[in-house]
C-alpha cells in the first residue's frame, strides 16, 4: 500500500519521466543539439584545416620564433616559429581522427565477445570474465603508454594500444545487457520458435544492447583523445613536427611565464572537445534508452 | 474547554514544483486536537491525508508545499515558521511514526543508537546516558532483551520489532502530539493489533495525544475517540468515532462503512463504492464525491458543500446530510 | 564486525587467479617486443655479443613456460631483474618511488574528498537549482580535461603568477612534503572530483527523499547534524565503490601528473626507463601497479562492509 506522498512522488517522476521521453522530437533535446553543434563545428574545423590553416603548420620560421599574438599570427607562433592557430586547427584534424577510429576496434571486437560470452554463458563465460578481471586491473594511462611502447611509434600502434586496453569495457558492458536481454520474454519466444542463436542474436538482442555500447562509446572517445593528447604530452605519441594538441601543449610548457596562451589554448581545445561528445554521449543516451535516465 | 493542542485552520497544500499554477492536493481543511485526545483521519490513498500529516511536522516530500492556512500548536503558530526553530519542537514536543518500519530506520546505524539520537540533543543527556534512555524506552515497548537488541542493525529485526522501535524512538523525548502514519499496515493482522494496543497503553500513560492517519475505519474505532473522514483533499465529515460510525451523515463516510466487513453483521454483503477518485489535477468542481454519490443532486456539482453541523461536535459537508440520515434509517 | 571481516582470507585467495593473470601479462610483455626483444631493446646498433648477453640476462633463449617460471619464482623472492640503465635491482627502484607516489594519491584523495562532499551536498540539497546547475557544469568541464593541462594551469595561477606553491620538487621534511606536494595533489584531486561529486551527489539525492531521512527529521535533526549523522554514511557507500572501481584509473592519471611537477615518483620511473628503454624496470613499475589496483579491490571491499552493516561477503561465500 502507498502513501499519498509516494503515490505523489510516483505520480511527479512519472510525469517527469514522460516529459523527458523521447516524445519530444530530438532536435528538441538539448544536450543532443549542443553536441552535434560543437563536435560539428570541430569536425568541420578538422576537415577544412587546409582551407582554414593560414600558415603551413610544420613550417619553421627561426627569425620569427615565440611572437606574441599579432594580426599576422592571431595566437602568435612556437619556439620554431611555426603559426600557433594552424597547429591549432591541424591539430584538431589529427587528434579527432585518432579519437574516432580508436573506439573502432575495441567496440567490435568487445561487443562481440561479450556477447557471445553473456549468451552462451558456461565455461566460455567465466574464462572471459577472469581475462577482463585481469585486464581491469592495468590503469589504462600505463597499459597504454607500455604498449605504445612495445608496439613502436607511428598512429598505428596507438590504435592497437587503445584496442588491447579498452575492449574489456565494452565486453563487460555488452555482456551485462545480454544476461539481461536473454531473459526477456521476447527472446525466449523466438528461441522456442526455433529461431537459431545467431539470428536472435543479431536480430533480437544486438539492437537493444548496441545502443549501451553506442553510449559507452562516446565517452570511450573523450577517454582516447585524452590518451592521444596525453602521449603527445609525454613525447609518446604522434611524431614531431606533426601538429598535435598535447604535443603543443609540452613545446609550450616551457614558455608557461612568458607565453601562456601556447600551453593554455590546446588544453582549452581539449576540453570543448570532450565537453560536445559528452554532450553528444548525454543526448544519445536520452534518445535510445531514455528510461534509464533519471 | 482549553484551547486546543494542535489547531488546524483552511490548511491548504500543494504541487509547486514545476508549474507556475500549483495543483492543490488538500484543500481547506480545519480540524483540532485536545490535549491527550486520539485523533484518526480516515481516507483512501491519494486523500491527502497523509501530506496534512506530514505538513504539521513539517516533513513534506520535496516539492510539495503548504500554500495557505494555519497550523497552530500550542498557541504558536507553525507556518512560516524558520525551519531551524521548527525542528526544535520535533522530538520534544511534536514526535512522528512511519508507515514502513523498514525504510523508516536508516539501515546504517544501530537502532539503540537511533533511539538515543533525541534523547541525547534535547534532553542534554550523555552518550551513556541516552543509551540507558534507549533501552529503557525499548523496555516499555515491549522489546524482548532490550539491552542485545539495541546494538541489532535494523535488517536484522522483524518487522514488529521494527515498529516497537519507531515507538520508542518517537516517545524517548515525552512528545505531547504524536503523529502516526499507518503505523501498523505494513504489519501483520496479530502484530497489528499488538502494536495498537501498545501505541494506546503509552500514549494514556504519557498523556500524548495522537493524531493518527489510516484508511482501516476498524482500527479508528479501536484506537480513536475522534475522527475527520477525508476525500480527495478535503474533509467530509468529522466528530466523535461513536457518532460518526453510528450515524454517518455523509454518503463517503457511509460508503466506506458498507464496503468494510463488519465483524458484528458478518452475514451483511460489502458494498464497494462504484468508481474511482478523482485525479488531484482534474478535480470536479463543486464536491469531488459527486460523481460516484447516490444522492448527488444538481447543486452538488457547482460549488463545495460547507460544513455542516448534523449534531453536538458532528459535522459533516453535505447538502443532504438530513436526507441520508433519513435514507439510512429506512434502510 | 569482526564476524564480517572473515570474508578477507577468501577474498585474497579470490584474487590469486587475477594476480597470477597479471603477473602473466606483464611477462608476456617482453615478447610482444617485435623480433628478438633483447634487439629490439638495445637498438639496431648493438652488437652481436651485447644482444646475446641481454638475452641470457633476460632469459630469452629458453622455452617460454619456463621462462615464466623462472620469472614467477624470482617474482616471489621480490626479485623483479636489473635496471638496464641504473644497473640498480628494479625492487629498490621501485620501493625508492613508492612512497612519493603514495603520497600523492593519498593527498590527493584527501583533498578530493574534502572539495566534494560539500559541494556535492549543496547540489543535492536542492536538485535543479542554480548551485545544482554549478557543480554540475563543473563535473562535466572537469572530466573534460587533460590531468596534466590541469597541472600546468596550476602552475600557472598558483605557482607562477600568485607565487603562493612550489612548482617542482618534493622536499626533504614531513611539512616540507605536504607542502610541496599540495599543487600535484590538488590537480589530481580536481581529476578526482568529478567521479566523485556526481556518485555522491546521485546517492544523496536519494538519501534525502529517503523514508529514514525523514524520521531524522522529525527527530529534529537539520542542517549538517542531519548531513553528518544520517546522509553521509549512507550516501558514501555506492560512492565507495566508485572510488574503488576508478582508483586504477587515477593511479594512470598520477604518474603523468608526476612528469608534470617532476616528482620522483613511479611516473617518472616509467617513463624516464621508457625513453632509456630499459625493460624490466617498465615491468616492474607495471606489474606493481596492477598489483596494487588488485589490493584496492580488496580493500574497497572491507570499507564496503564496514560502512554498510547489511553486506556480508562472509555469509555469501559460505552458501
């Protein structure tokens, strides 16, 4: 039996909830719109960077090194006398694409097999648990950074390094929405319609569990662009002279007194990155399992 | 007579969250307690019963407010009061039980402990001191080797332990109201009725008054000796227990009579009151009950009946309060 | 209590399969090195006799599984081989950095915890609104940014233009270490916060709307008697686990942070042996880590229990 004050709080978050449903059109949804305004514009920034770039990024200028901002450089240039504002926006273009396709390999390879694991279960199940358990317990900055190590320098062996660490996320968040997708009724009808397992597989659980991963998978991003930038940072990462935020962030460390905006403004860039893919991840998430939101 | 104890006046509450036009859940509701006096309100979930509860113990959930009205204790009136003096007076002199002895214990702290919380901030006691306080307090209700009990967890006592101790917990500071929330339907039958026994014994004992939600008119009549019938926000009849159930004026008060068994007339068929209650949002205009009355006539559905005195100290607000009394005695 | 806390012996023999698992990995490590490791580690320059002699040092030449034995068994007499470069046992190397390292992460979740509750308590306290709405912005703004940028601008403020904390270095006395440890700390605790402040912040949304909290209040309790006696304790223990789960998490965080206040912690022994490409010390830095990310697991347990008197790992384990 409820009280009249839960019946009242039921009845207010139902409201709520209703409210928040994707009933409202998604152009409506605020944190989706902001998202897709500020990863767009970066996107665009990245892809447009020969067209946007005023000066050559890697084009050294000894006689012109460390200026303050000026109307020829707008955030003045490096200790090379390469224009700041073209490494900038150079820069966007290297460190999205490596943030992007970094998720790639971990999300296929991870959801598959947490899903083949949460729904076969058994033996096969727990082994892959025990691997994932093991894998936790590396720190993803250290596992990354050795790795890289091992795998040498070049983007390549940063995406293998991403991939070898972050698939047990997406296992483990695949397998979980399995486990509970394979109990529901819908699953269980189409098993004893004689449905095989790739199919319900495929067609009956993939859908509701991607979406989870989808969501992961936004901010899996933000987590790998800090990686890349963190690389950069530590002299780890994309080869010099490329254009890379962390990179400029190290070249601008040194000149911290007297040229703030060299180490400052990348860290900014960063943090309007991540911000749009968290809202991105937020709005996503409001939009495909919108009752789970609180 | 003394001035009242508690004296509620035109209380209105409602839902301010999240409109500008706030949607009212109680509606001009009045009602007194006397010193020691036992007070039942009686409705169906979603009465409001509960919030008016709640409202003179400040305790109401997030969102809800009171938006008009009085509520005056002891003299002192309560709304708009700081909240920081207003706490002041819960424990010694106002004390609340809950519903749900389960969730109304908080799960992390020893209940002797919760016990000694009160005693210990009002009564100046010492951490010993209040301890000693608890066990005493779980002594009198009846806890079998208080002294083991008090250092339990409240996972792992039963469910009536639970409640005996919400009771010592809401009596360790000798309140003069204590305001009871269905304190035994989470219950079962034969600790119910213990726990009611209880609750009364304590009460004569300490000479609390109890103000005392529920929707069972069976356990008002054991424990109270007045009563306010509330529907849909509003009351719709109050007076003493014996002349209300004798003589039920208002046909809500009659039909919740005829839906409940009567241990007296068991061969007597229950009646269930067709419909539903209104919605708080859509509320009928003119008297909620109207839509599910036998008796409705035209000017049920313009304007609230006032209330109406029927007899010494009965009220009820009804247009046909005579007609009904007539109707039922013909019956 | 002390009932519950049987469950610790079980626990750690839980752990073992994931400790060995690790132990694994880590030696695996070495023969992810592309080609012979012993050349790769020493560079196309490195002569014939040098490479056969790292080989031997590293044990390259004889079948793996005994390799890994071998490894095991000296894993177990706290043997974790020679630093390439300091020609110093790895062991000591890593004991000497442990300590600075600890210190950080230690401050750092003291400092953490002590920005969080308050704010995640005035943001709780009423959801939607304007300070809600602040610490809220904070938590998003505060995921987005690179530990390390994070230190830098401290730097920058506190250091540089305000002169109020050292910039670098890790002192010599107790006082001179809090002291000098204070800006890397806090730019791992604002790294901190935001996991923090939103788990906490959930947790005592729910707290405050619980049945208990209202029997507190009409017990009298308000204000910070009723946040410290009743919200706290219950609103702390999901947050716990989040710690629990994230720490490994920040531990990474640490050792780039480290770089950035050059302190001579097991960051800078990472990735100081990184560029010296000195193997075993990078595996015993790792290896350590992962270790100690297993431990927190454990000890996220007992805290859970000590915290929350209905979990009972040791009953659980029984049945």
């Amino acid at each position: 039996m409820m009280s009249p004050a839960e019946l009242l709080n039921a009845r207010l978050q139902q409201r709520r909830a209703l409210r928040s449903r994707s009933i409202k059109p998604w152009y409506r949804n605020g944190a989706l719109m902001a998202g897709i305004v500020i990863v767009g514009a970066l996107v665009l920034i990245a892809v447009l960077a020969p067209l946007l770039a005023p000066y050559d990024p890697i084009a050294q200028d000894l006689r012109n090194t460390l200026a303050s901002p000026s109307a020829e450089h707008w955030l003045g240039t490096d200790k090379f006398g390469r224009d700041i504002l073209s490494r900038l926006i150079w820069g966007a273009q290297v460190d999205l694409r490596v943030g992007f396709l970094a998720v790639l390999i971990p999300f296929v390879f991870g959801s598959v097999l947490g899903a083949i694991a949460g729904y076969f279960g058994g033996w096969l199940d727990t082994i892959l648990m025990r691997i994932v358990d093991v894998f936790f317990a590396f720190p993803f900055y250290v596992m990354v950074i050795v790795l890289v190590f091992i795998f040498g320098s070049g983007e390549a062996s940063i995406y293998l390094a991403i991939a070898a660490v972050s698939w047990v996320s997406y296992a483990k968040i695949v397998r979980g929405e399995v486990l509970v997708a394979k109990k529901q009724d819908y699953v269980t009808a189409a098993r004893l319609g004689g449905m095989s397992h790739g199919r319900i597989l495929v067609k009956h659980i993939g859908p509701n569990v991607l979406s989870q991963a989808i969501i992961y998978g936004m901010s899996d991003i933000v987590m790998d662009i800090m990686a890349i930038v963190t690389l950069g940072y530590l002299g780890l990462g994309i080869a010099p002279p490329t254009a890379e935020w962390g990179s400029m962030i190290n070249d601008g460390q040194e000149f911290i007194t007297t040229q703030w905006q060299q180490a400052t403004i990348p860290g900014l860039m960063v943090v309007v990155a991540s911000l749009g893919l968290s809202f991105l991840g937020d709005g996503l998430s409001d939009l495909l399992s919108p009752e789970r939101r609180k | 007579m003394t001035d009242p104890l508690l004296s509620v006046r035109s209380l209105s509450i409602g839902v301010t969250r999240g409109s500008t036009d706030p949607t009212l859940i109680v509606e001009d509701v009045s009602f007194d307690i006397s010193k020691g006096e036992r007070f039942g309100i009686v409705g169906e979930s979603g009465s409001g019963k509960s919030l008016t509860l709640r409202a003179i113990g400040d305790l109401l959930p997030r969102g809800v407010e009171v938006l008009a009205g009085s509520i005056r204790y002891n003299g002192t009136e309560l709304v708009g009061m700081p909240r920081s003096s207003r706490r002041k007076l819960m424990g010694p002199e106002i004390a609340m039980i809950f519903q749900e002895p389960m969730t109304a214990l908080n799960p992390v702290v020893r209940v002797g402990e919760q016990i000694a919380e009160g005693p210990r901030r009002y009564l100046g006691m010492t951490r010993a001191e209040s301890m000693a306080r608890a066990i005493e307090m779980m002594a009198k209700t009846g806890i079998p080797d208080p002294v083991r009990r008090a250092r339990a967890y409240p996972h792992e006592l039963s469910g009536g332990l639970r409640q005996r101790i919400m009771i010592a917990m809401a009596l360790s500071c000798d309140p003069r109201l204590l305001l009871c929330d269905e304190p035994t339907t989470a219950l079962d039958v034969t600790v119910q009725h213990q726990v009611l026994r209880l609750l009364e014994d304590l009460c004569d004992d300490s000479g609390a008054a109890l103000a005392f939600v529920t929707h069972d008119l069976a356990v008002v009549n054991q424990t109270c000796t007045d009563l306010a019938v509330m529907y849909s926000g509003h009351i719709v009849e109050s007076g003493t227990v014996r002349e209300v159930l004798s003589d039920p004026r208002h046909p809500y008060t009659q039909g919740l009579l005829d839906s409940a068994p009567d241990f007296d007339r068991p061969e007597r068929p229950l009646i269930p009151i067709p419909g539903f209650p209104p919605n708080v949002a859509s509320r009928p205009s003119g008297c909620p009950f109207a839509p599910r009355c036998p008796f409705v006539v035209e000017a049920c559905r313009t304007a609230m009946p006032p209330m109406v005195t029927v007899a010494p100290g009965h009220g009820a607000a009804c247009i046909e309060a005579d007609r009904i009394s007539r109707e039922l005695v013909a019956r | 209590m002390i009932d519950r806390l049987k469950f610790i012996p079980a626990r750690l023999v839980q752990s073992l399969p994931v400790a060995l698992g690790v132990t694994l990995i880590v030696f695996l490590m070495a023969h992810l090195l592309p080609g012979n490791a012993a050349l790769a580690l020493l560079g196309e320059r490195a002569t014939d006799a040098s490479v056969a002699a790292l080989t031997e040092q590293l044990g390259l030449n004889r079948p793996i599984w005994e390799q890994y034995f071998i490894f095991l068994t000296r894993l177990l007499q706290g043997d974790l081989g020679q630093s390439l470069t300091y020609q110093l046992p790895v062991t000591d190397l890593v004991f000497q950095a442990i300590p600075v390292t600890m210190s950080v992460l230690g401050y750092a979740l003291t400092l953490a915890l002590l920005i969080s509750i308050p704010l995640a308590a005035l943001a709780a306290f009423r959801p939607g609104g304007a300070r809600d709405l602040g610490v809220r912005t904070y938590t998003l703004l505060g995921q987005g940014m690179p530990q390390f940028w994070v230190g830098i601008m401290l730097i920058l403020l506190l250091g540089v233009n305000l002169r109020i904390f050292p910039v670098g270095g890790y002192g010599t006395t107790m006082v001179d270490h809090l002291y000098f440890l204070f800006l890397p700390s806090l730019t791992l605790a604002i790294a901190m916060c935001p996991t923090i402040i939103r788990s906490l912040r959930s947790s005592m949304i729910d707290v405050l709307g619980s049945d208990y909290v209202g029997t507190a209040k009409s017990k009298g309790a308000y204000g910070v008697a009723l946040l410290r006696d009743h919200v706290l304790r219950n609103a702390a223990i999901p947050t716990v686990s989040v710690i629990g789960v994230n720490l490994g998490y920040l531990v990474g965080g640490s050792l780039v942070i480290e770089q950035v206040f050059a302190l001579p912690g097991l960051g800078s022994l990472m990735i100081n042996a990184i560029f010296a490409r000195d193997f075993p010390t990078i595996q015993g830095v790792t290896l350590f880590v992962a270790l100690f990310v297993v431990v927190v697991g454990i000890l996220t347990d007992v805290v859970y229990t000590m915290l929350d008197p209905r979990v009972d790992f040791a009953s659980k384990d029984q049945t």
